[in-house]
C-alpha cells in the first residue's frame, strides 16, 4: 500500500482564477498552461493500518497544521472514493520553493494523487485521475500531464466533465520558459483565498469573466500556428488581466513586489529592441519570461543585469506525472 510518484509544475498562459465551486474545485473560467521541465514534486504515500491519522512531511520535516489538514482532507476523499479506510504517511519533497507563485500546489497535488490512488489500490485512467488531482489544487489537474495543456471548466455539477486535456506534446513546440526568482518566501494571501476574495468583491472581475474564453481560444489558435508572438501577447496581456482583478478586491491586494515590474519592464525594452520576449506571473512576485530558445541565452543575459533578480532558471515544456518504482525514490 505503498507508491511515489513524480510531478512536475506549469506555468499557466490563460489563468485560472475564481471557482463556481469551492470544494469540488470547480472553476469560473477554463484555462492553458505549459508544464515545465525544471520543478517537480516527488510524493511517497503508504497506508497504514496502524495509524490513528495522517501525517506529512514536507522537505523532510513535519508540516504544519494547515498543510497536514489540507492533505488529510484530501486523502479523506480518496479513502471514501476507493472504500478504504486507512490514514497515511505522505513524504514529499518539492523541488521548487513552496507557496511562492511557483505553482508548488500544481506539482504537490499532481503527485498526491498519482501517489495515493496507485497506493489505495486504484488504477485510474489519466482523466479520472485529472479530475482527483484538480480536487487537492484546481491548477493540479493541468500537472498530469506533459507539454500544453487545457483545463476544461466543464459545466455539470458534479464536476464529471471538468478535467485536463493534452493540447500539444512538449516536443511540439519548443519554446523556453526563464522563471526569473525575486523572493522565495511564502506569499501572505494564497491562491485559493485571493481568487476567492477577488470573485467575491472585486468588481473587475466581471471583465475577466467576459474576455477569458476569447483570449483561450487565440492562445489555442497561436498553438495551432506555432505563432510564438502572438501567445506571447495574449499570455502577457491575460496576466495582467488577471493582476488587475486583485487591485479591485476589498481590501485590495497584488503580488507584485518592485523587482517584478523591474524584470517586465526589462523584458518590455527587449521587445522594443527586437528580442521576441513576453513575461507571466502566478499568484506571486515571481516573473516567467517566455522566448524562443535561440533567444533564451540573450534574455537570460539582460535578465541577470538586474539587481534585485535572485536566480534565473532555465525552463522548458516537460513531462507529465509519473509512477517511480517504490523504494529507489523514497524521501
Ligand atoms: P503555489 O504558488 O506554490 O502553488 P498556492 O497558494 O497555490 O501556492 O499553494 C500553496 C499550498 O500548496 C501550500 O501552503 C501547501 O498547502 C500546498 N502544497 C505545496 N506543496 C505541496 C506538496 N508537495 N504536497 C502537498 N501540498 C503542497
Ligand atoms: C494564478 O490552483 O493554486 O496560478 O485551486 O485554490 O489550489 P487552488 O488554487 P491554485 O491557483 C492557481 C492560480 C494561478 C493561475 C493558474 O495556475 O492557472
Ligand atoms: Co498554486
């Protein structure tokens, strides 16, 4: 009763952001990301009879209790779909920094669920176990698998038909992905309360609402194209979309820090002079500038001038989830 299970996280080019659903994880809007080579999760689960509950470690040391209720909440699920009832112990170790705007819910919870549904005992088929993952973290489901990948908001209530589809393959178009490190520590207002508070008092957010769907299905007709240029303006213009619902919230809130809009204005003047370059956040300060890779060595140059620019990783579509043999992965 025991599996490991390997994640990797995405960086999303059309945003999730806001749920009709708070705990099926249903979203208001589908959504695109690209998974990325570079950060991943590795999770072990093993159910125990012995336990009297779930306990998790996260990096090797005990988490804490809203993490540890979190997974357990999580694991409840899972218990009650596969009819057993057992607590576990969950060993994860994240290869990215945790709740910075890495998208560490993305690969955690993708590699939770391939874990804990292949140790319970059931084999699931990648949709069904898109749709378990999307129940941890709603960016998750899009983590299974590799390349470009939808969200598909679906519109039943039950949540059956909201789940991840595979867009484009990580070989099909190459693009790089410099994630341009500012701060690591966690972020004050998480991604579930900030969409939360922006859907509920942000009058903005009707005007992403209406606009999200046509810029999804450019960003689709850009991927069709291989057009680079035009994703790279639609990813940059539905992100700033995204960060602008915040500053309408009450009370108001951004996670922009002053080194971010240093790197997008940094990259803003490489377009100016000729460098096809387009930038990106998550729900952190965090900047995902995106290039072509004949051009990632020159951006990746510019970017480092800046002062206030901690670490920049070189970044490319990657795999989706994985199964690791038990036992070689343990953490
Ligand atoms: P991020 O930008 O990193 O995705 P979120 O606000 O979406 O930040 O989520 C952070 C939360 O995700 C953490 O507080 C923790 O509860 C959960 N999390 C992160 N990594 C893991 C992991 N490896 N396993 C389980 N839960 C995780
Ligand atoms: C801005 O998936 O982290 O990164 O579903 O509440 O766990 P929960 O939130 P999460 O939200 C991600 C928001 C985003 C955009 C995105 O990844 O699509
Ligand atoms: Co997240």
């Amino acid at each position: 009763m025991k599996a490991t299970a390997k994640a990797h996280t995405n960086i999303a080019l059309i945003k999730y952001w806001g749920k009709r659903d708070e705990s099926l994880i249903l979203p208001m809007n589908s959504s695109l990301s690209v998974t990325l080579d570079t950060f991943y999760t590795v999770t072990t689960v093993e159910f125990n009879e012995k336990l009297t509950e779930d306990v998790f470690f996260l990096n090797g040391e005990k988490a804490d209790h809203t993490d540890t209720e979190r997974v357990s909440n999580y694991l409840r699920a899972i218990r009650k779909f596969a009819k057993k009832h057992l607590f576990a112990v969950v060993r994860s170790e994240n290869h990215v920094p945790t709740a910075a705007g890495f998208a560490s819910s993305a690969s955690g919870y993708a590699a939770l669920a391939a874990a804990a549904t292949k140790a319970i005992g059931l084999n699931l088929h990648p949709q069904e176990l898109s749709q378990f993952a999307r129940l941890g973290s709603g960016s998750a489901c899009r983590s299974i698998y590799g390349g470009f990948v939808e969200w598909q908001k679906g519109v039943k209530e039950d949540g059956s038909d909201s789940f991840a589809v595979p867009i484009l393959h990580e070989d099909d178009f190459p693009i790089a992905v410099l994630s341009v490190m500012v701060a690591t520590n966690r972020k004050k207002v998480l991604s579930r309360a900030g969409m939360k508070r922006t859907v509920e008092t942000s009058p903005f957010y009707q005007g992403w609402l209406d606009t999200v769907e046509h810029d999804l299905s450019e960003l689709k007709h850009a991927l069709e194209l291989r057009d680079f240029t035009l994703l790279g303006e639609i990813a940059e213009r539905n992100a700033l979309k995204m960060h602008a619902t915040t500053l309408g919230a009450n009370p108001p809130f951004y996670y922009w820090q002053s080194a971010t809009m240093e790197v997008m204005e940094a990259v803003q003047n490489m377009r100016s002079q000729g460098i096809e370059a387009y930038f990106t956040m998550d729900a952190g300060p965090n900047v995902k500038v995106l290039c072509l890779p004949e051009d990632e060595q020159k951006v990746y140059d510019q970017l480092k001038q800046i002062p206030s620019v901690k670490k920049i990783f070189t970044c490319h579509p990657g795999p989706g989830v994985t199964i690791l043999p038990t036992g070689e992965a343990d953490v």
